[in-house]
C-alpha cells in the first residue's frame, strides 16, 4: 500500500454496491457489467479433488521427523503448482481471528455516511472505497473495500482508522500481530521448502510491510453478469485471507485456464503467493491469478493482509535459483517502485508483473 499516484485521476460516479443492493435493481448499472469474455460461469461444478492443497502447520512446526519432512514436500508441491494453499491448525486463537470479522462486518454494516468518514481517495488504496479505478470507462467490482496499511507505522494514516466500531482499532492491532507472526513463520518453512535457510526472507525483507484489506460482496442480482473482484495477482510476498463464517464461496483460482473456485474449511486460513516470491524464487513458486464472484442471495466477507519486504529494499531473483535450466527471468529493482507501479494500475490478471520480467513478452 504505498504511495498516491502523481497524476491525476478522474474516476467519475462511483456506485456503493451495498446501496445498489438495498435497492433492489433489477438490472445492473452498466459500469458493472462485463465485457461477455470476463463473466463468470457459475455452473461449474468441481470435485474435491481439485480443491487447492491443505498445510497442516502443527505438523510442519512440532510433527516428527517423517511429519515434518512429508508436510514440507506439500508444501512445496502447493506453491509449485497452486500458488495457493488452506493452513489449519495455524496456531492462531479463534477469538482473535472471529473478533476480527465482527468488527469488519459491522463496519460494513454502518450507514453509507458513517464509513464515507474514512473514504478512499480516487486512486489511492486506503480507506473505505472501490481501490484499483482509474478511469472513466473502467469496469467496477461489485464489492466494497476497506483498506488500511499497518505496519511499519510510518504508512498508517490514522484518520482512516475508524472510531466506529469501538473497538476496531484495537482487534486489528491484535489481529495484525498474529496474522503477522504467521507469515514470518510460513516464510520460513516455504525457505526451507526452497532448500534455503530459514531465516532467509526474514533477513532480506528487514521491517516488512503489512496492510489489510476487507471486502464486503453484498448479494448480487445478476451474478452471471458482474465480478466482485477483478482477476489480479498480488504484489505481496505472501497473502493471508481469512473468509467470514456464513459468507458464500466467492474465491477463484485460476488453474489451467479454468477458474476454480475456493472452497472455504472452517477456521482455515487462505494462504497464496504474491508476486515477490516470485520474483524472488525465479518463478519457481507462483503468484496466481484470482478473483471474486458474487452471489445472488448470499453476502461475502473476506479479510485479506498483504505481508511484503520494506520498500526500502532492492530484490530479484535468488542467486541460488538462478542456474543454465532457469536462466534469470526477472530484473532487480526496488520493491518500492514495484508497490507504487501496482497501486497506480488498475487489476488486469498478471500484467503489473510485467514491470520486472526481462522477456516481457514471454508467455508465462
Ligand atoms: C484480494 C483478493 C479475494 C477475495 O483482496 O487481493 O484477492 O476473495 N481477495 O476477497
Ligand atoms: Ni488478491
């Protein structure tokens, strides 16, 4: 979540789609409707078999030999060919990760006037808005979005920090604390999956950078027709989504060109690789694309951190993934730059990742 675009941006009329919702259209504003190539299917019907892989974290941490060593080959399985993986047993107390989606929820919940207190200026990505609209003519997501960076302080603006719910500012601080842990301690075995020490990332990324994102996808007339959120990868190292309880499935992943939904397991959380690690593991380990779908009676809700390196630090490829089979495939640069050139796009598939590729025109 880094800095505001210098140029200036002309977004026009945005609708809020909880609005929409409340009243009760029976058609959809145009800006929402999608090109026939963009719309969802919502028939598919997919067997668990291909449900995105499952990380038991009490094994990976305090499992035996066997375990340990078994659940870091998943591991690496999932983010060779997912990018994307379930953790259970994360280790984190479920009143922290439950507080968390009260307060997002009845933030949402408030009145229109009440969230615009904390609005999201056009073209930047923190507060209570549609981030990622450039245009005019843009496409919009049939979602609501609220956004705040987190750590390291400096990129908090504590104006958009609500005081309503009470006690939001507080559950987030906790919140973010855990699921930041977390991430640390997914770095690390994903460093050793990579055959890397440990500490690795850690080391490189010095005070890392960590925002959060809640979307709220109200009820949709006509699902086949909108997305709720537009097909993008993420500029994390590492994303962490935690879905609300009752909210439908939303989630997509695409997979051999097919877009998979995903299916929530209770108290798991969604993990997935952003495009840092890839660039850094040379492409070995994914940033996949996804994207949200809507549901035509059921609400969504889904609480989503984006855990990076400081903005301060030059990366690219490993040195130790790099060899004659996998020639360098990505420049060096500064991961600020690389923040700033994501924010000041709008969501198109992988395309911001283009920024670092040295065959921009190389299929992927
Ligand atoms: C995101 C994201 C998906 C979802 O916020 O980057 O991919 O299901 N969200 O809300
Ligand atoms: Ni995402």
């Amino acid at each position: 979540m880094a800095p505001v675009p210098s140029f200036p941006v002309k977004v026009g009329h945005i609708d809020d789609v909880q609005e929409l919702n409340k009243a009760k259209l029976i058609t959809v504003p145009e800006r929402f409707v999608r090109d026939m190539a963009d719309r969802p299917k919502l028939t598919a019907n997919i067997s668990s078999s291909s449900d995105i892989p499952i990380i038991d974290l009490s094994k990976l941490m305090e499992g035996d030999k066997d375990e340990r060593f078994s659940e870091v080959m998943q591991l690496k399985t999932a983010c060779e060919e997912w990018g994307f993986f379930q953790v259970l047993n994360h280790g984190i107390d479920l009143n922290v990760l439950e507080n968390m989606e009260k307060v997002a929820k009845d933030f949402f919940m408030l009145p229109l006037h009440e969230k615009q207190k904390y609005p999201m200026a056009p073209g930047t990505v923190q507060g209570y808005g549609q981030a990622f609209v450039f245009s005019e003519n843009q496409k919009l997501d049939w979602c609501n979005m609220f956004a705040l960076g987190v750590e390291p302080p400096c990129i908090r603006n504590p104006k958009l920090w609500p005081s309503n719910p009470a006690n939001f500012r507080e559950i987030l601080e906790i919140y973010s604390r855990e699921i930041r842990e977390l991430c640390k301690i997914l770095l690390k075995y994903i460093a050793v999956s990579l055959g890397l020490k440990g500490e690795v990332f850690e080391e490189m990324f010095r005070v890392a950078v960590q925002a959060v994102r809640m979307n709220y996808y109200p009820p949709c007339s006509r699902p086949d027709l909108v997305l709720g959120l537009s097909p993008h990868s993420d500029g994390s190292a590492l994303t962490v989504l935690q879905h609300g309880k009752d909210s439908s499935v939303g989630l997509q992943i695409l997979k051999d060109q097919t877009w998979l939904p995903v299916q929530p397991i209770p108290n798991a959380l969604v993990i997935n690789i952003g495009d840092t690690l890839e660039v850094l593991t040379n492409g070995k380990y994914k940033s996949v694309e996804h994207r949200a779908v809507t549901h035509k009676e059921k609400d969504r809700l889904s609480i989503v951190t984006f855990y990076a390196p400081s903005y301060e630090i030059e990366l690219g490829p490993m040195p130790e993934l790099v060899d004659e089979k996998n020639p360098c495939r990505y420049r060096r640069y500064n991961h600020g730059e690389y923040s700033k050139h994501y924010v000041t796009n709008k969501l198109q598939g992988k395309r911001t990742l283009e920024f670092a590729k040295i065959q921009p025109n190389n299929s992927n």
